[in-house]
C-alpha cells in the first residue's frame, strides 16, 4: 500500500471547441496526493473545475494527459480496480424512480461484480436509515431519502475512497446532521474521505485538508488549521461600560458602532492580545463585555479566489 489514497501527477483536462463555445482548458496540470484515512476538503468556486476532477477519478471523464492513481492503481494500467477501490456520491439524484432501494442497491452491487453472497444490501440500508423504505419505489422517497440512497449506492463494492460531490445541498439540518454522522463513522473505520461543498463551515469543522482549486490550477493545500491561520487578523469587539471614544494606532485599527462597541483589529503576529488590553487600560476604558472575531474559512476562500 502506498502512502496515498490518491495520487495525481500533471492532470490536464481540456474540452474540444463546440458550436457553442471555445475549446476550454479546465484542469491545468493539477498535482495534489490525498493520505490514506483522512477527510479531504476539496474547494473551489462555479467552475474552478471540481466536477472535472471528480468525473476522472470516477471514471467518466477521460483526462487529456497525467497520471491518477487510486489505492495505488494507475487508471490506465489498471482501470477496473482503480475504479473498484472509488465510491462517488453525485450532487445531482441519478435513481432509477421504478427501483426500491433494497433493489437499487442490488443492481448497483452487481454492475460491480459483486458476488450475490457478499452483497450488503441490508446492512446499507440500516447505515443510511432506508430499512423501512428498503421495498418502496424511489418515486415515492423524498428528497433527503433519495440523498441517503445516493450514499449506499456508493458504497455497494466496499470502496477504500469515497467522494461525497456537494452532498448536503439543499437539505434539511436533521438529513445533513444524519450524513456527517456516517461519513465520521466510515472515516473512523479507515475509510478516505473527500468532500466537495459550497458550505465553508461544513469543511471547516469536518476536514483534516483542505485544497483549493480556482481556474483549473491547484492554488492552495494545507491543513484546516494552517489555512486559517493564513489570515493573521484578529478583532476584540469591546462593550465599555461608559461609551467611550479612543483613537487608532499604528498596530491596532480601532472603530466605534452605533451601539456604543469599540472593535479593535489587529495582526497577531505583531501585537499580542495583552498589548491590546493594555492600550485599552491606558484610555481608560473600562470593559463591561468582550467578545472574539477571528477569520473563518470564508475569509481565507474570498482572499485566495477574489
């Protein structure tokens, strides 16, 4: 076993020119390894080329050039278990409306090869909370059933890797609570995990890395918290209890609200905290309540891709 779950070395896409458009260049020599047993955030803004990426290592999208390896498979050399070792769950429903899940995922199993004998079907559906649905037709499921069914149909071959495509758009907070319960538990149970959402604070709180990916080139890889720590601002927002009026200075950018709040920002790797209390003692401003403001993922995406 290799040290990555996924290797990719030169990966370029290009799209053939059309009636309707130019030729379009949407992967542009991408290099990105993604370790075994992590949950792998994997961000970028409408068109960055996200869904390119994920289409070639699902196997849909043929690359122009370079090299992907999954579980330690190249995709050329070995295409069937490349693609044996990849569940994908897509942001868009693709179900069959006259299958039940319980049959769903039977066929899904066999289009994989996978003995009748090893199949897994009931065990999927108590996984995904589809066993009292398990013989309704998937017209009949609602929209966050059809999401889980998505996720088990993923998961049919027992894959190594699995690529959740913005899986929580457009679902209720309980569905979405339900999915990252189970992508913990796969991922607690050695299984790799790589995310694609447009919900910042969803990949803040659940990835290990994150890359960002903008106009088709790799423009960022770090862990979560080094992407965070990108950012080196911090703001107090202080309530005196007398309003008060104080000036900036050259380390700290003060500015007063309506409300009578003084906000101080500050770059931590200057001016420390202490610093900043300090110079709030000095003014004579007495505080009746203080509060935190650091950057969040948000911040740090805007700054890399505006």
């Amino acid at each position: 076993m290799t040290e990555y779950a996924i290797e990719i070395s030169g990966l370029r896409k290009t799209y053939a020119a059309s009636k309707q458009q130019e030729a379009k260049e949407a992967l542009k020599g991408i290099d990105l390894n993604i370790p075994h047993g992590s949950i792998f955030g994997l961000l970028g803004p409408n068109g960055a080329g996200k869904s390119t990426l994920i289409n070639i290592l699902a196997g849909l999208v043929i690359k122009t050039s370079g090299t992907v390896k999954i579980w330690g498979f190249d995709q050329d050399e070995n295409p069937r278990q490349s693609r044996a070792s990849i569940g994908v769950m897509p942001q868009e429903p693709n179900l069959d409306p006259f299958f039940t899940p319980c049959g769903s995922l039977d066929v899904q199993a066999g289009l994989y090869g996978v003995p009748r004998s090893q199949r897994r079907t009931d065990e999927i559906l108590e996984l995904i909370g589809l066993t009292d649905k398990a013989n309704a037709y998937a017209r009949s499921l609602s929209g966050g059933m059809r999401r889980r069914l998505l996720l088990g149909k993923a998961l049919v071959h027992s894959p190594q890797i699995l690529v959740l495509d913005e899986p929580t758009a457009g679902v209720d907070i309980t569905l979405r609570n339900q999915l990252w319960d189970n992508v913990r538990r796969l991922n607690n149970e050695g299984m790799t995990i790589i995310l694609t959402t447009h919900y910042l604070e969803e990949a803040e709180a659940m990835c290990d890395e994150i890359a960002i990916i903008n106009h088709g080139s790799l423009i960022i890889r770090d862990t979560t918290a080094n992407l965070l720590g990108k950012l080196d601002q911090k703001t107090l927002v202080i309530t005196p209890t007398v309003r008060s009026q104080i000036a900036s200075t050259a380390e700290i950018d003060v500015t007063h609200t309506d409300d009578g709040k003084i906000k101080l920002s500050y770059h931590p790797a200057q001016t420390s905290d202490n610093a900043v209390l300090d110079y709030l003692r000095t003014s004579s401003v007495n505080i009746k309540d203080i509060q935190t403001d650091v950057p969040d993922l948000e911040d740090v995406f805007l700054s890399l891709t505006e």
